[in-house]
C-alpha cells in the first residue's frame, strides 16, 4: 500500500486489528524484516510497517534524509490510516526515527522501543567513519554492503546466519547508493535526543547486544536510567541483529511490552 508525500511514494503494509505497534527497520533494510514478527504478533495487534525514505519500495526524496524527516513520512503513514495512537518501535536507524517521531508529535505514542539503538549523537569518530563510508558508496556500494553486513552480527552468528546475511546485502544492494549515502548523512547529522528519553510519560523499550559493534551495550545503563518507566533486554551472545540473532527472545520481549503499554496508559 502506499501514500504519497511530497514529490514521491512511501511503502507500508498493515496487518491485524487492535492496539496499534508500527516497527520501523534500520539502515539498509527494509520492512520486509519484520514479517516474521508480524505474523504472530498481528494476531494481537494491528501491525504497521513502514519503508523508510530510500529503502524497501520508498521513494528516495533529496540528498540527505533525516530523521526528522523519516519521522514526518512515518506521520504521513499514520495520518493515512487515522491512527491517533500507537506504540513505536526501531530497530538501529528506526531507533533514531522514532526518537525524533517522539520529539515531534509525543502525543501519539503509547510506548517506544529502541531495538539495538540508542539516544546519543555520533561521536566524532563515528562521523568520521560514515564519511569514510560514502567515499566507499560511491566508489562501490556492493563493497561497502559486502563488509557492513556481516559485521552487526556477532562472530560466533556470521557461519550460522550465512543464509539470512546473504539476503540481507543482496537487498541492500537493489537499494539507490544515492538513498544509502542519504541515510548516512541523516544519521551523521542527528543530534542527541536523551531529552526525548527524560521527558518520556510513557514506558520505554530497550534491546542491547553484549557484542553490538555499533551500539554499546554499556551505552544503554545509562539511558535506562534517565527514563521512568524502562523495559530492558540484555542479550548475551548477540550483536546489533536480535530480530535474527535472538528471533524468540526479543519477539516475545516485543509482545510483552507493547501489552504493558497499553495496560499502563
């Protein structure tokens, strides 16, 4: 299904009837991976994906690609299907879009869940990684993706997961290197958004792995505390990937909190 919004087209699909969860997919993904979850979980909850600008069937709208802007074509979704409230949850980039989705309609959500994310802006380094990444990306795409991919899961996951890796770059690689560097400087331009997490009325989710490579896991304490009503999950032997890496763990982690949300307010 689609909406249009501004000069282009924003994909999303819709499963289920109930209490509202809309799940947002992180960088070089798209909605597709969460299927599996909505497959159980629409039998609980109207299920709401969404791809983002540049990824999945989305249009790619300008040279870089906010997350305040993602979070205005997540709006345009929701408006769509008048939907006044709903808990939102992220995984990585998604994260960051529903922290500025948060920040600018907070009336709207019910819950917020950061699946492998985190508040804080890029460190300095971290911005001078993804400027090393574009010059990669426009030089070969397929080469970034190659070596990208396989790194947000743990090591002991890469010979396991080959087959769910494999479809993971061979998607990324239909995607516009246009879109990707977009993302990539949306990201890099983000700013903090630990406020959003203070001033959060409402519970917040957060799923960490011990062996992320591009979140933290001991980033996350500190967040956790900031917020007033916190849901944690800690996965051991997993890295930035726990919808794959964790798949029944974290679905029913999911299930539990958006229950709790809607129990809550």
């Amino acid at each position: 299904m689609w909406v249009d919004f501004k000069k282009g087209s924003i994909n999303y699909e819709e499963s289920g009837t109930g209490d509202v969860l809309v799940l947002l997919h992180g960088f070089t993904e798209s909605l597709g991976i969460w299927h599996d979850f909505a497959k159980i979980l629409s039998k609980k909850y109207r299920i709401i994906l969404i791809d983002l600008p540049g990824h999945g069937k989305t249009s790619v709208f300008d040279e870089i690609h906010t997350m305040e802007f993602m979070a205005d074509t997540v709006k345009a979704v929701l408006d769509k299907l008048s939907i006044a409230n709903a808990v939102m949850i992220g995984h990585s980039m998604g994260g960051y879009v529903s922290l500025a989705f948060a920040r600018k309609y907070p009336r709207l959500l019910k819950g917020m869940g950061l699946f492998h994310s985190t508040s804080l802006a890029d460190t300095d380094e971290t911005k001078e990684a993804r400027e090393k990444a574009i010059e990669v990306i426009k030089s070969s795409h397929s080469r970034f993706l190659l070596s990208f991919i396989p790194d947000l899961f743990a090591p002991e996951s890469r010979e396991i997961y080959k087959n769910e890796i494999q479809l993971l770059i061979d998607e990324a690689n239909n995607m516009d290197p246009r879109a990707i560097i977009a993302a990539q400087l949306g990201m890099k331009e983000r700013g903090s958004t630990l406020d959003v997490l203070i001033n959060a009325p409402y519970p917040v989710m957060f799923i960490a792995g011990q062996k992320d490579t591009r979140i933290p896991f001991e980033n996350i304490w500190v967040q956790m505390a900031l917020t007033e009503i916190a849901h944690a999950l800690i996965l051991r032997n997993v890295g930035h990937m726990g919808y794959i890496e964790a798949k029944l763990q974290t679905l029913n982690f999911v299930d539990n909190f958006t229950k709790s949300c809607y129990e809550v307010l």
